[in-house]
C-alpha cells in the first residue's frame, strides 16, 4: 500500500471521527497523517475544521494558512481561512479570503456567506444582504444560507425576516438545530418566553450540551423570568402610588398576576430534562439570587409605598413620608438592576459559539456523540452577550447623543419663547443640522475602523441613547421648519433635558481626556532618560 493511499484512508477516517463529533480522535489521527505526509491539503483542510469544532481560531488559522500555502487554488483552504478571520475578529482579511475563495469556486454558496459576514463585520449591510442573497439563489433548497441570512436579520433587528428564513432551513432540514436555536431567540426577544421555550427544550432534547441552546435557555430562565418578575412587582407599585383612587388597589395587582400566568404558561412549555436544568438554574445560579435580591427590595419598598398611598389624602399633596418611599421605589429599581449587571458581567463566561454555515446541516456534532455529558453543571453562560454585541451601535449613539447636544443649544435657545424671527432661526437650523448629520456620517466610519472594546453597559443603554439622539434631531429640524412660535413643549422639555444631560456629559468626558492626557505625558516624562551634562 502506497503512502498516498494511506494519507487517503487517514483522512477518510479523520473526516467519519469529526462528523460523528469526536474531534479528539480526529485530530489525532489527522496528526499522525500530517507526520508522514506535512503538505497532504485534505489533511490540513480537515485539521483546520477540528480546531474549528471547538472554536480555536486561532489554531485553525495557522492549518488553514499552511493549507493555502500547499495549495493556493484549492477553494476549502481559502474558505476555512476566511471563517477563522471572522473567529478571531478580522474582518478585512476575511474578507480577502472569502473573495479569493469566490473566485476559485463560484457556484460555491459558503464563499458568498463568508463575503458577506465578513461584509457585515465591516458594516456593509446592504453588500452583506446583497451576497447572502447571491448565496441562497446558488442553493435554494439548503439549509446553510437560509440560517445564515437568518443570523444577519437577527443581528439588525429585523425579527420576522429572522424567522422567515430560520422557519426555511428548518423546513428544508429539520434536524437543523442551529436554526431552532435561531427561532428561539426570536421568540424570547419578541416576548414570545412560552414558543421559546418550546424551540430551545426542543434542541436540547436532541443535543443535551448544545452551548447556543443552553445560552439561550439561561437568558430566557434568568434574564426573562427573573428579569419580568422584577419589573411586574415594580410596576405594581408604581401604580399602588396612586391606590388612594377607588379602585386603583386592583390594577397594582394586575402586573404581578399576568406575569404569574405568563410565567406558568412558560413553564409548561420546558421539557421535563429543560424543567430540571431550569430549576437547578433557579436555586443555584449567583445571577438568579442577584434577581432574587432585586425582587424582594422592590416588593419591600412597594409595599411600603402601598401602605403608605391608602393613608394619602387624594385632595391634598404627597406627604413627607410618601415622598421617601417613592424615592426609595425609584431607587430599589437602580439598585436591583445594577446587581444583576454587576453579577452577570462577573459570573460570564466565554460566548457561546457562532453557528458556522460549513459546520454541517445541524450546526454542531450529533447528540450521539453528546449523549454522556454533564448536563447539569456546564460552564457559566454569558447573558450580556447579546448587549455586547450592539455596544458598537451604543457606542455611535452615545457619541450622537452626546455631541448633537452641541449642535442643539444654539437652536433650542432661539427657539425658546419669545423665538427669534423664523430666517435666523432658519439659517442656524439648517447649519446645525449639517452639522449633527455630517458628524455622525464621520463618527460612523470612524468607528467601522476603530470600533473600540465591547461594553455591554453601552449595548443596554443604546434605545434611550437613540431616543435622545432623536429628539436632538427633531429639536434641530423643528426650530429651523416651524415659520412663527416657540417650539411645542412635547418637543421642547425633552429636547432641554436631553441637551442639559448631553453638555454635562461631554464636559465630563474632556475633563476625563484632559486628565488621561496629562497623565500619559506625566508617564512619558518620567520614562525619558535625563540629558546629560
């Protein structure tokens, strides 16, 4: 038997090992290939998808470089290249090896979902959405692209586009469960707890140690039903303020009460193995007892407010004592959200793992080859993943919001009553909204090139950030439209207090600069040998 054919017969074996989901065994054999025959491509190709299974990128880019360097014109070195760019988060060579691969494969439809990811990553959207679209054309009846261009809509916000294309590739193949994590994400975002639950014990029947699934199972337990029943119970006595008024006393209990049978109805949605891990979450898990601790400071300070609204007097104002405890509702709110924050960015593990389109039909290894795992003491989740991954759009926002204050003052004054005549405040509009939209054109490409470190506090602030960015930009546009008479005061109060917080914040952030400066030429100084006499 000649060493080719035995080359051959290893890496047919190495190929079986990985899709039955050994990838121990697979990479050893493939090792013990690549000692007798270092430049065999198949071999590197299949090593590099063994480093992939287990999300070592960065092994997986040194295989599939030397793969490319045996063999520059084979397309699968290029390809799994050009996914393990996208693994360690550099996009632009990605995107080089995703083009490379198109060219030397055009009909293959992985090189167009690695472009357009890598497009995506580069903020190109509508490129990325063009490509993946190329891809589901070349082929309609797989999986692959459907879930992938299901991942992009998901990533935009674009939920039933989503589960449009997620409800496809599990049509085309329902063992898919890459994509029934996919809908189950949705379903959660969309407050939908009951379906989601029903999609993810779905896969975790089939694949107990899926790390997607189980992410996303935390999220819905911990985020969704620990979160909800903070926010009812604190509902609940934001209206019990008022239970002096007939009747009121019934509507505060109404929140708690439909998150009970909300939270009910999602419980008989979890499998019985799902059941089990979910309350094992609940009794075990710091994040829970986090939500816990929440829970019960805003239901101590609730009922207190309650006690304290059906002895008010309803014709005379708020006394000192419910003055207190409304500040103290408000502020248990704070405080219960910046403990769970606090622990869930402590207790956060690495993320779970990407669905990749050339891992196979189902997105990881087969239950089979799972069926042994641990599945009631796996490694801690990560429930911030989801804001860290829009900290950069919390990032444009923040710089957006903070900035077109600026560019708000000078209209909103002219426009305060009594208002400047309407050509002046025309003239300053119109050069203030250039302003406000030419920055943020300029901070957008900015930080496509220099996007900075994810920050989950910035991805959980990005819809009131937005929110003030808006109203700044209505505040502009108005002063400069309205021919006669002040702003109107929906558009005015908040427009002041958004422009008085923006101006606070951007003095705070040069006092910041100002101080790092100083302290690095401080540092740089000190550093410097003295001259010498």
């Amino acid at each position: 038997m000649t060493r080719q054919t035995v080359s051959d017969a290893g890496v047919a074996r190495a190929g079986n090992l990985l899709e039955v989901g050994r990838i121990e065994a697979a990479r050893q054999e493939i090792t013990a290939v690549l000692a007798g025959d270092p430049d065999n491509v198949e071999a590197l190709c299949v090593l590099a998808r063994a480093y992939q299974a287990e999300d070592e990128f960065a092994a997986m880019r040194e295989a599939a470089a030397r793969a490319v360097a045996v063999a520059p014109a084979h397309p699968e070195g290029h390809l799994l290249l050009a996914f393990a760019q996208l693994g360690v988060d550099d996009p632009t060579a990605a995107r080089a090896g995703a083009a490379e691969t198109v060219r030397l494969a055009p009909d293959d439809w992985r090189g167009y979902a690695a472009l357009a990811l890598a497009s995506f990553n580069l903020g190109q959207p509508r490129q990325a959405f063009r490509l993946i679209k190329h891809a589901v054309a070349l082929a309609p009846d797989s999986a692959g692209p459907h879930h992938i261009r299901g991942l992009m809509f998901q990533t935009i916000g674009w939920h039933r586009s989503a589960n449009r294309s997620f409800r496809r590739a599990l049509a085309l193949d329902p063992a898919h469960t890459a994509a029934l994590t996919g809908l189950g994400r949705v379903a959660a975002t969309r407050g939908r707890l009951a379906s989601a639950a029903g999609h993810l014990s779905a896969v975790l029947a089939a694949e107990p140690t899926n790390p997607a699934a189980r992410a996303e199972l935390d999220r819905l337990v911990i985020g969704g039903l620990g979160g909800w029943a903070l926010m009812s119970v604190w509902v609940g006595g934001f209206i019990g303020m008022f239970a002096m008024l007939p009747w009121v006393w019934a509507l505060a209990a109404l929140p708690p009460l439909l998150w009970s049978g909300w939270a009910a109805r999602t419980w008989r949605a979890l499998s019985p193995g799902a059941r089990v891990y979910a309350g094992h979450l609940l009794r075990t898990d710091v994040r829970a007892r986090a939500r816990l601790f929440g829970l019960a400071l805003c239901a101590l300070t609730a009922a207190g407010l309650f006690g304290t609204a059906l002895g008010q007097d309803p014709d005379r104002p708020p006394s000192a004592v419910m003055l207190v405890m409304m500040a103290a509702h408000f502020l248990a709110l704070l405080v219960g959200g910046a403990v769970a924050f606090i622990v869930d960015r402590r207790v956060a593990g690495p993320p779970p793992p990407a669905p990749d389109p050339a891992a196979g039909p189902g997105g990881s290894p087969p239950a089979a080859a799972k069926a042994g795992a641990a599945f009631a003491q796996p490694p801690a989740s990560d429930l911030l993943a989801e804001q860290r991954a829009a900290s950069y759009a919390g990032r444009w926002a923040m710089r957006l919001a903070r900035s077109g204050a600026v560019f708000t003052v000078l209209p909103l004054v002219l426009s305060l009553d009594p208002p400047a005549s309407w050509p002046v405040r025309a003239a300053v509009g119109t050069v203030a909204l250039a302003g406000f939209l030419g920055f943020g054109a300029w901070s957008r490409r900015r930080l496509i090139r220099r996007p900075g470190r994810q920050n989950a506090a910035l991805g959980l602030l990005l819809v009131p950030l937005t929110l003030a960015a808006l109203v700044e930009l209505a505040a502009i546009a108005l002063s400069a439209v309205l021919p006669s008479g002040p702003l109107p005061d929906v558009v005015a109060v908040p427009a002041f207090l958004v422009t008085c917080l923006g101006l606070a914040a951007w003095l705070g952030w040069l006092l910041y600069a100002g101080v790092r400066g100083l302290g690095r030429l401080a540092r740089n100084a000190r550093r410097q040998p003295a001259p010498r006499g």
